[in-house]
C-alpha cells in the first residue's frame, strides 16, 4: 500500500540531503611519474581512474555550476522564479540530474528553486516510467518497469545514491524485481519506499508534473525575441532557412519537445506561421527520428510484436500537448494496441499448430491457414 502525500509529490526525493558538507575528495595516485633530462619538470601519466576522478565536481562545485545555470536561464526567460501557481514555469532540461539534485537539496538556493528542482526531477522519473508502464498494462507484464525504473536509479549522482532515501526505493525495486521472477504478471508489494507503487498511485490520481504550458510559450517568446535582437546586432536578417547566405539561421532544434509544443499549440497567439512551423518541423524531425529507432529496434528483436510495444512505449511518454503538437492521435495508439494484440493471437495460435503438430493434437495447421 503506497500512501501520497499532496505535498510531496514525489516522496522517494523528498527529505534527501547533500552527503558532502563541502567537496567529494579523491584519493586516487598518479599511476607513473617520471622526471626527464632536459629540464626540472615532472610528466604525470594518469590512470582512468584518476583521470575520472579529477574531471568529477566537487559538490561545492556543482552548486556554484548550478547557480550559474539557473540565473542564465531565469534571466534569457526574464524571470525571478522557475515556479508559477506551483507549476513549472521554466524548461530545466539543460541541467543535469546531479545538478538538480543540488538544487533542490542545497539551502543555497531559493525555495522555489529547490521545489523546481524537485518537480523536474518527478517528471523525469515519470517519463522514464510512462513508456514501460504502458507496455506493462498492454502485455500484464511488470518486469520492463522495474528494470526502467532500477536502470533511472542507477544513473543518478554519487551523492544522490549516497543518500539513504535512494537506498530505501533502490531496494524496494531490487525486492520488486525478486518477486517477478516468479510473478511476472502480479504488481509486487515491495513496500511504501517502493517509487514504482508510487508512480503507478500517482498517475491513477492525476497528481502527475505538468509544466504550465502558458508560461514555457512566454519563454520561448522572450527567447527568440533575444535571438532576433542579436542577428540585427550583427547586421543579419533572421531567418529559419538554414541554407541562409545572407541572413543568421535561428534555429529552434535545440529548444526542449515541451517549448516547441507550446509554440506549435499557441494557444495565446504569440507566434508567427513561420515560427510555428519551424517549431512543427522540429517536432516532425524528433518523432520520425523516434519511429524510426522503434523500428530498427524491432527488427533486430525477434519479437514481432516489437514494433507494436514501440510505438506504445514512445506515444505514452509524451503529455497530452506534446502528443497534439506533433500529431500523433489516439488512432495511433490505437492501431499499435491492435496489432500487438492481433500479433500476440497469431503467435499463440501458430504455437499451438506446432505444438498439435508433434504431439497430434492441438490447432490444426491447415485449418490456421484457411484450407490452404
């Protein structure tokens, strides 16, 4: 039984603290040092360890790095918060998850930049979950969920892995994993540290991260005003042609699928037709990218309903806008739903025409294909 606490959406990120009072030291050696002839200075040869260890910030490092990202971004969206009426207001894609960590753990910053921290850090977790999830209600199978959400815990910081709420919810999908082994198809009962049981709670309550998608169009305004601004300072024409000779290139690629769906959508009328096809073409671009990866992928499985599963996966990562703005409708998700479970009946029906093949009973073969 999972209890949710309205104020804290996400409670396996709640209460954590930075581990390191002031930096994460290493205590890795040169693995060689050698002094040459010609002059008094020393050649250090180091080991990947070492090399490893002296390229990790320290965690004062790491909030400094991390203030100045966030400052950058607060002022090219001209704000003084990331949060408005408790939603996100501000796209924190370019940061890291170590880096949000800091934030919404490190009492250097704001309130509303720790509890922006926090949400993003939520919403991550539940696209990484969103995808696996969905296949997990079509197939009755959990066991590609926990292994999504074990594979996010994994990739998390040093000192958010340090942190003994990271350790209660990494064994609580470890004891989640255990129990599929056996039941694959039974939800485990791993305990209220469980952040699977938690999404899963979450997502049935509606109590899921949304960004406000008002406030990302106003920043996605603000930032391509900006960009206007420094092409006519540098004497060039703004425009979206790449092939440009003459003017300077704006380009919306790097802007995150939530900012692009928010021009593309423009409820506010902020944008322009150019604007907002620049923004659809981007989109277009993601998601063919993203079908066709689904594809490939399928093709090297073996599993014919692979393909189906993708589609699937890919359709429920993305919020109800992001799915508008690029045009993927319930008929798509639809159709991916029907040809897993033609897919599936098909398969079950020839193995059991093989299986009545050798043992003489079961399907019979030339009936499947229709007398023929």
């Amino acid at each position: 039984m999972v209890t949710i606490s309205t104020t804290a959406p996400y409670a396996a990120y709640q209460g954590y603290q930075p581990p390191y009072a002031s930096s994460v030291k290493s205590s890795a050696t040169p693995q060689q040092a050698r002094a040459t002839d010609e002059d008094t200075a020393t050649s250090v040869t180091l080991s990947e360890a070492a090399r490893a260890a002296m390229a990790e910030r320290t965690f004062a490092q790491l909030v400094a790095d991390t203030h100045g990202k966030l400052a950058a971004l607060l002022a090219e969206a001209d704000r003084t918060s990331p949060l408005k009426d408790g939603k996100l207001a501000l796209d924190l894609s370019t940061i890291d998850h170590r880096e949000l960590f800091a934030m919404s753990s490190d009492e250097s910053f704001t309130a509303d930049a720790r509890d922006a921290a926090g949400l993003e850090m939520q919403r991550r977790f539940e696209a990484a979950l969103a995808g696996p999830a969905a296949i997990a209600k079509v197939t009755g199978n959990y066991s590609g969920l926990y292994k999504a959400a074990a594979a996010h815990l994994d990739a998390l910081g040093p000192e958010e892995r340090a942190s003994a709420d990271w350790k209660a919810g990494r064994d609580a999908v470890t004891e989640g994993l255990k129990q599929l082994q056996a039941s694959p198809g039974t939800l485990p009962e791993a305990g209220d540290a469980d952040p699977v049981a938690l999404y899963l709670a979450l997502s049935v309550s509606g109590e899921q991260v949304e960004a406000s998608l008002p406030e990302l169009a106003a920043n996605a305004r603000t930032t391509l005003d900006r960009l206007y601004a420094e092409a006519k300072a540098n004497g060039k024409v703004p425009t979206f042609n790449r092939q440009t000779r003459v003017g300077q290139y704006i380009d919306v690629s790097d802007f995150s699928s939530r900012v692009l769906s928010s021009m593309v959508l423009d409820k506010e009328g902020r944008f322009s037709l150019e604007e907002t096809n620049a923004a659809r073409t981007a989109l277009q671009s993601r998601s063919g990218a993203t079908l066709l990866a689904g594809f490939q992928s399928a093709s090297k499985s073996g599993d014919p309903t692979a393909f189906s599963q993708n589609i699937i996966s890919a359709f429920s990562s993305l919020s109800a806008d992001e799915r508008q703005a690029v045009g993927w409708s319930d008929q798509l998700y639809q159709a991916a739903m029907q040809s897993y479970v033609t897919t599936s009946k098909l398969m079950d029906m020839f193995g059991q025409a093989t299986s009545g093949a050798n043992t003489g009973g079961g399907v019979n073969l030339a009936t499947l294909l229709g007398g023929r």
